[in-house]
C-alpha cells in the first residue's frame, strides 16, 4: 500500500477526522503496518492501551467478558 493510499484511508477513519495533510503525515510517519493471519488474537481485554489499531482490510471479532 503506498503513503497516499494509507494518508487517505487514515482521512476517512473518524478517529483522525479534522487533521490536516501535515499531520495525517506526522501520524503515518510514525504508523507501523501489521498483518494478522485469521484468528489471531490481537489484543486482550486488561491490557494496557499502548497502541491505537486501524483495521483497513477484513474483519476483527470484538468480544468482552462481563460478571454477567
């Protein structure tokens, strides 16, 4: 995927809506694009949060364990 491609699908999440082309630029600088093969569990319910995931290809199952 080239940096145009991902500038503009970063555009379009809502997490980065109301950013210039200079800063969507300074995020992606410092993006790092991961794979996960089907069924990988990619983060756990407890974890901390040190990282922000942008699904731009497939599906993710989200699940969370409640007392109920």
């Amino acid at each position: 995927m080239s940096e145009n491609n991902d500038l503009q699908l970063m555009g379009q999440s809502p997490v980065f809506q109301g950013l210039n082309q200079q800063q969507l630029e300074r995020v992606l600088e410092r993006a790092h694009v991961k794979h996960f093969a089907a069924g990988t569990l990619i983060i756990r319910q407890g974890d901390p949060a040190l990282a922000c995931y942008i699904l731009t290809q497939g599906y993710a199952k989200l699940t969370q364990v409640t007392p109920d």
